[in-house]
C-alpha cells in the first residue's frame, strides 16, 4: 500500500505493520516520515534497532542473518536499511524479497531511499516491501505549494500569521524546508500570543535562500525565471563578483550552441549534449534549455554575454547587473531579448 507523507501520522494512531519504505529526495520530509515509524515502533515495544547501508560491497547476507538471529532478550528491534542509490542490485533484491515473504513478527523493517525511477518503482523486490507493508513518496515541495505548507506548519506550533508574513518567509528560504523549520521554530519562541504579522516576520527571519554559483546557473538552465532573478540578486547583495557568475552563464551557453549545431547536423539531442560536454546526471536540465532556445536566441545571448563582458572590463559604459538580469532572464525563458532590440541594449 501507498502512504502519503501527511497521511502518516494517522495510520501510525491505527495501526503500525511489519514493513515501511520511505523514498524521496527533500531530507527533511524524509527524515520527518523516518522518526515518526520509528517513534510507533518503540510505542509498540520494538526497543532494539540495527542500521545497514544496502550498497557497494555490503553482505546482504548479514540482513538475513540479523532478521533470524535470536535475542537473549527476546527484544523486537527496527531493522533499517539505507539505500542511498536505490539500486540494491540482484544479491539485494534476492535478500528483500525473501525477507518479505518470511516476516519474523519481532522485527520491523524499515528500508530508507532516494527518489525511484519508474523502473525501480515497477521492480520485484519494490513490489515486495508495497505488498508487506506501506510505502510512503516524500515529493518536494514545489513554489506554489510552500506557502500553504509553512502556514500548516505556523498553525501546528500554535502560530497565526497572516498571508503576507507567510510569503515573506517563503520567500526568504526558497524551498529550503529546513531553514523553514528553523524560522518557525525560533517564532515560537518570539511570536507574542502566537501572532505574527508581516512587520515582525521581516525583521525575524533570516534569508536562508541557498544562493550559490552552481544552483542559480541549474534555475536558468531549467527555465525558472523568477527564481534564478532572485537567486542573482541574492547572490550580488552577498557580495558575489560578476565575473564568475557570467563565466557559468557563458560556458553553458558555448555547450548549448555546440549542442545546438550538431542537432542540425542530424545527430539525436542526447548525443549532441554528451558530446558537447555534457555529464548524464545534468542532461535534463540541459534538454530543457535547449528545447526553450533557438539556435540563433543561443548565439544572440552569447553576444550579449560578450558585451557585458566588455562592461566590466570598463571597455563600454554599462549597468553590469541590470544587463546580467536581462541575460539571465532570456536564457530562461522570460524573452525580455530581441535581435530587434539588443543592440540599443548593449550599445557600441
């Protein structure tokens, strides 16, 4: 059976069974639905616990001897397994499976993953864990979803805010749910009669947005606009030189416009991409720009590119930052540049 990560709680008052599997990639969630079957098990008197970590070199053989070894105490425990690849491959699937069709009643298997792909989700021994037990999908928290999610969160620490101060905060951590945690947790202890309003908000909560180099150029690359525009200004009121930020702008764009050629040339996207440069964990960010952008868009952003190069080498009078936020926002796909118009743009 399928669990959701809200419905949890509410099976766990019910019922606790033989087999919980948790997969996703926000930790928090994870963690979260991990601590709350582990919490019910020791309610029920599973007292002893054992951890594997189901990759590599691991001897599988060692959870098949762990689920049948005898406690000189009798004691039920928790066996928890992490996969951190989600491939537990044959010898692994072999052990899962023949664990779940011989269940020792004093054990509680927990098996902990990341995200599946739909072939893991189709699998046997996958099959097998839903069959013995609950599976339960952690799925991140997308944009238009945060602000519901941490007005849910205010409301259970006993906390009314109004929808402003709500988005501000939401806007503060930009899907680090952690860092939401966090903020909410540090109300608690400030919130007069449990209220707080936009005022207070901005003045409490920190900026926990993760800016960096690598996750502003990912947002461009996968057309979140808004997002990679914030995660620009983030990252210039922290102090970040342009150069390097145009230096990830400009190779991205020197391997879409290489991709982009042999594509023309006849040869399949994927391929282009690899080998351009390419590494296959990054290729769908990578298929996403280039199915948003030309090939003549490409060359004219790498124009502009060069142009705001020239600026900040004080080669030409330029607003480095407003022209990066115009690049940046046409590379995502906000068409805020036009061959018509680039030119009274950049200049001379």
């Amino acid at each position: 059976m399928k669990i959701r990560p809200e419905q949890l709680q509410s099976h766990l008052s019910k019922e606790l069974l033989a087999v919980y599997v948790i997969s996703g990639d926000e930790p928090l969630l994870a963690q979260e639905s991990a601590d709350a079957v582990r919490l019910a098990a020791r309610n029920k008197g599973f007292s002893g616990r054992e951890v594997f970590h189901g990759e590599g070199k691991f001897d599988w053989g060692q959870l098949h001897n762990e689920a049948n070894a005898l406690s000189l105490f009798t004691e039920k425990k928790i066996i928890e397994v992490r996969i951190s690849n989600g491939k537990p491959g044959d010898k692994g699937s072999k052990a899962i499976c023949e664990l779940c069709a011989n269940p020792n009643p004093d054990n509680l298997l927990l098996v902990i993953l990341p995200k599946l792909e739909r072939a893991a989700q189709n699998s046997k021994w996958v099959k097998a864990l839903e069959s013995s037990g609950a599976h339960i999908q952690v799925w991140p928290i997308t944009g238009e979803q945060l602000p519901r999610w941490i007005k849910q969160r205010l409301l259970e620490s006993n906390i009314t805010a109004n929808q402003q101060a709500v988005e501000i905060l939401a806007e503060r951590v930009e899907g680090n749910l952690l860092a939401a945690v966090q903020e909410i947790e540090k109300l608690k202890l400030l919130a007069i009669d449990g209220k707080v309003d936009a005022i207070m908000m901005s003045s409490v909560v920190a900026d926990s947005a993760r800016y960096n180099l690598f996750e502003f150029v990912d947002k461009v690359l996968a057309g979140d606009a808004q997002s990679a525009a914030r995660s620009l200004r983030g990252l210039h009121s922290e102090g970040t030189d342009a150069i390097p930020l145009l230096w990830a702008i400009t190779r991205e764009l020197r391997i879409l416009i290489k991709a982009s050629e042999q594509i023309s040339q006849g040869e399949s996207r994927d391929r282009a991409l690899k080998n351009a440069g390419v590494w296959e964990k990054r290729l769908p960010l990578f298929r996403t720009a280039i199915q948003r952008c030309s090939a003549p868009h490409l060359r004219m952003l790498l124009y502009q590119a060069g142009a705001i190069d020239r600026g900040i080498k004080g080669m030409r009078k330029a607003d480095v930052w407003d022209e990066l936020t115009t690049l940046v926002l046409s590379l995502a796909g906000s068409q805020t540049l036009k061959p018509s118009n680039i030119k009274l743009l950049i200049g001379p």
